[in-house]
C-alpha cells in the first residue's frame, strides 16, 4: 500500500510530506527516530480517522491516565470554585442550564465541534459566555489538547442594548416605592453608582462625616471605593440607621430578591430594558454627560479598563459647548500677546 506521507528535512529539523496535497509541515523534531514515529502513525490512521482517534487516545493516556478519562462536569466543577463567594454562587446556577446536560458527562477528548454547536443553538449569551469560558479554563489548564471549536467559528450573538435609568425613569420609580427603606436604596444606587450587592452591604462605619467621605470595599474586586459626599448623598445617609447595616432589610435578602423586586416595580411602572445593574450604567453616562473627568469616573465605579468605562457611558448624549464662545475666550489673550 502506497504511504500518503513521507520524511523530509530541512535544516535541522524534520517535516512531513502529504504526497497528495504537497503541503510540508513540521514535525517539530530534530530527532529522526521520533520523526520516523510521527511519520509512521499519520500513515496508519491515514483514511481511518477512528483508528486515529485511538492511536492519539492511547499516547495520552500512557503520558497521564486522567485526560482520556476527565468529563466537562470536572471543568465546571473548577470554573464554579473560582472568584469570590458571590461569583461562585451565579456560575454554579448559570450551570445548571439544560443547555449544557448535552456535555456535562462527555469526556473531553472525545467532544466535537457538533456538541458545542447544539450547545450553542439556545443562543442563549451567558451559555455562549460561560461555554467560551470552559474551554478556555480547559486548553489552559492542559486537560484539552486544543480548542473544540476555533474563536472564529463562535456565532455570533446580537446583545440585548445596555443601558443607563433616566433621571425620569428614576423619579417616577422613588415616587411609586411605598418602602422607606428600598427608596432610600434606590436613591443611594442614583448618586453613588454602587453595584447593588456593595450598596446593600453598606454600614454606618463606612461613614466619615469628619472627612465627609463614603469609603468600602468592593465585594466583586476587593478594591476600595472613596466617594465624597455631596448635600443629596448626606441627606440620604442621615436618613438611614446610625449604627450597623444602612439597609437591615435589604442586606439581609439575596442578589435574586432585590432584583426580583426592583423588576416588578419597573413592570408596575411599564418600564423595560433596565435593572438594578442601570444604575451604574446610568451613573457612568450622567458623569460623561457634565464632563466629569473620566479617571475620576473609573475610580468611583471600580473599572480598571478605559474600554469597560467608556461602554458603560457609551449612551451619554454630551452636548458641547459653541466653538464661538471659546473663540471669543481666546482674544483677549491673543491681544494681550499682540499690545
């Protein structure tokens, strides 16, 4: 039977030849022993793509036993214990989609790109999100020889628009919130731009009034937030307890109940496409629209990236300011150059 590949080199190192295709690639050896090998078992699976499959199995399993055994479930397992407490808690429910019963017991060296895409095919984001994020932890971490499916052959997914509460949308939500405690709640998410799980979590600690500063850490990152109170946040702090929790009620109540509850006012109120994550979105585009210096902005809500900041402003709408009056700032100056 006539071999489809056959041994060549150049320089010191060997390459195979497809005598079909005429296309040489690396062996990425310089031993001819090895390269004889490689040479060797591309024949004998050559055609016989099953035969490959095992030929690879085996040379696997003799380097380590436990990546021709390991499921997706291990991977899952790993990606739900990273981050911090709250992370780890959404990744385990995003998990539990049926979405991704297709492949939590597959093995991953037996897995194709047609499991991925039926995956895939709830075009769901945070399936597309989480599945993108499980074989990256994998071919990481080493337990997958290489990507299942390759970055550009992901579909493409249209995202829902993003964006910030207006200052009317929010008027009318603190107008119809019967709850003294959950208005204040909404009110300090307004002039604050805290995620809604550092907004519950605040205490009366936090508070300097000698240094007139707001001051915490923030539960997803670590990092600290220092903020400066302004007449409208005072009035809102004065408002809350003076010792422990700003909000007993609201803390003691998990992420799903407060957004839960801040849904079914927006749906009283016929409000759609924002939720308790709006504010920042609505803070980001408020200190963009007055001119607030962007590294200020970035400091208060807690972005490290330019990129990530400028998305959460993207929907500010900056009116500037009439060129004629900065022509008009600059002449007295030009006079003063020429006298």
């Amino acid at each position: 039977m006539k071999e489809r590949y056959w041994l060549s080199k150049r320089g010191p190192i060997y390459y195979s030849l497809d005598s079909e295709t005429r296309e040489r690639r690396s062996l990425g050896t310089s031993d001819r022993h090895e390269a004889l090998k490689i040479i060797q078992a591309k024949n004998e699976s050559s055609g016989r793509p099953a035969l490959g499959f095992a030929l690879a199995k085996a040379y696997i399993a003799a380097y380590d036993q436990t990546l021709v055994e390991r499921t997706w479930q291990f991977v899952m397992d790993e990606y739900a214990s990273r981050g911090q407490p709250q992370t780890q808690a959404l990744r385990r429910r995003k998990l539990r989609n049926p979405a991704f019963k297709q492949i939590r017991h597959k093995k991953l060296v037996e897995t194709t790109s047609q499991d991925f895409m039926a995956v895939l095919r709830v075009q769901s984001v945070f399936v597309h999100g989480v599945l993108r994020n499980l074989q990256n932890l994998a071919v990481g971490m080493g337990w997958l020889p290489w990507p299942v499916l390759a970055p550009k052959l992901w579909p493409k997914l249209n995202h829902a628009p993003k964006r910030g509460i207006t200052a009317e949308e929010h008027a009318r939500i603190i107008a119809a919130e019967q709850n003294d405690e959950r208005r204040r709640y909404y009110e300090l998410l307004w002039e604050t731009g805290a995620s809604q799980t550092d907004a519950a979590s605040l205490r009366a600690e936090n508070i300097d009034w000698g240094k007139r500063s707001l001051t915490y850490q923030r539960r997803k990152t670590g990092s600290w937030a220092q903020l400066t109170i302004g007449p409208k946040l005072e009035a809102i702090l004065k408002a809350c307890p003076a010792k422990g929790l700003l909000f007993p009620k609201i803390a003691a109540k998990p992420d799903r109940w407060r957004s839960s509850e801040f849904w079914r006012r927006c749906q009283l109120l016929k409000l759609t496409g924002v939720s308790l994550h709006s504010y920042r979105y609505a803070w980001a585009e408020r200190a963009k629209t007055a001119g607030y210096p962007e590294r200020f902005a970035q400091e208060a809500l807690g972005h490290n990236s330019k990129a990530v900041h400028r998305a959460y402003a993207r929907g500010a709408l900056v009116q500037v300011p009439s060129l004629e009056v900065y022509e008009h700032r600059q002449e007295p100056t030009q006079t003063a150059k020429a006298a």
